[in-house]
C-alpha cells in the first residue's frame, strides 16, 4: 500500500493444489504477510522471473531468493506453516464469486 496504490493477490490456479506447484503462490502470499512494503516489491520482481520459477521447480529452496534487508526468519517461518488452504480459499472465490474459469486471470480495481 502506498498513498496511491494498494496491491493484493488472490490464486486462481487451473491445476491440482500441491505444494511442489504452488512454491511461488505461497512465497507471495507469505513475502505480503512478512515483508515490508520496500522489501516486498523487490522480492516479487524476483519471483516474477521465469528462470527464478524453474529454479525452484528443479528444488532450489525459496530462502535463496530472499533479498537483503528482509526478515529471512520471519520468512521462513511462516513459509513452512503456510498451508494450501488459504490458496483453495482464493481459488474457490475466483472461481464462485468472480466467476473466472481456473487458472483465468484478470484484474480488480477499487478505488478509495
């Protein structure tokens, strides 16, 4: 959040919810609920990357993706405790609520 902008992320995946498939989800979701707003935005470019997705598909660790100053611990912590629920949550409202197909994208706007 900033004075101008606010950003949120909700899943919406078009396959089955593991967790050898959803290491960048729950790297998103646990960087927004961890990371201050400087850190957060440095770290999602990086996740956001495509060599960054098939490094921690080939088993890479998440923890090496952190960037300096963020609270590595913190991170890590809530990361492992992290569960797929609340990304079966996000894609349930996607799908019921926001009447997306799975794994359809689209973006939310709503201003102050």
């Amino acid at each position: 959040t900033s004075s101008h902008t606010r950003v949120g992320i909700l899943n919406n995946p078009s396959s089955k919810i593991k967790e050898s498939n959803t290491a960048i989800a729950r790297g998103i979701l646990t960087a927004f609920l961890t990371q201050n707003n400087s850190n957060l935005k440095s770290f999602l470019s990086k996740l956001s990357k495509e060599e960054t997705a098939k490094s921690l598909a080939a088993g890479t660790k998440i923890t090496k993706f952190l960037i300096p100053g963020m609270d590595g611990n913190t991170f890590e912590k809530k990361y492992n405790t992290l569960g797929l629920d609340i990304i079966k949550t996000h894609q349930m409202f996607c799908q019921e609520v926001l009447k997306l197909l799975p794994g359809q994208m689209a973006v939310m706007s709503n201003g102050r």
